[in-house]
C-alpha cells in the first residue's frame, strides 16, 4: 500500500498549509502543497517551514478532512521532511526535465 506524505505548518495568522514533500511543485526542488484558499500550488518546502510553525492535529483537521475528501485517502502525516521525501521530489522533477528533453 502506498502513502502520500504530508507535512502540515501554520502560519501566524492561523492559516494552515499542507506540504507534501515527495511531490513535485512547480520550480525544480519546490515540493506541491495545499490551502483551503487557493488550494494546490508550489512552495520552497525550507522556505516554508523557516516562517511557519508546526499544526497540532486540531489546527489541521479541516485542512486534512478537505485532503480526504478531494482522494488523499493514502495520507500519512510527518512533523518534517525525511531524506528519502527530498530524494523523492528531486527525482520526480529530473524526470519531468528528462520527458521534456526527450531523453527517457
């Protein structure tokens, strides 16, 4: 069975972010995440966690109830990033460089 990684952060204003962090975002190294406002998008995962603090459970249970909702039903929640999430997301990102280039 296969698991979706998932890193949730909180912002100061109270605004919760999921990040997953073996998924690809949209510049090379950027990993996917996910608002209730504005939902999918990129984001520097090191960036991100540098101004954010850590969601308890309460502070990211909408946000994860949303995830299920929308077909995340493989989460399975961090308090960060491992090796193996970053190794992950860098090699997904060459594969997209290497299918552009044409050279898979």
């Amino acid at each position: 069975m296969s698991e979706t990684p998932v890193v949730y952060r909180r912002f100061p204003n109270g605004e919760v972010v999921a990040l997953f962090p073996s998924l690809p975002g949209g510049q090379f190294g950027e990993c996917l995440s996910y608002l209730h406002f504005g939902q999918h998008g990129a984001a520097d995962y090191g960036h991100v966690v540098r101004t954010t603090g850590p969601a308890s459970p309460a502070d990211c249970a909408d946000l994860q109830a949303e995830l299920v909702q929308i077909g995340y039903d493989d989460l399975r929640v961090y308090r960060r990033e491992r090796a193996w999430m970053h190794r992950a997301r860098i090699d997904a990102h060459l594969e997209i460089v290497r299918r552009a280039l044409g050279t898979t």
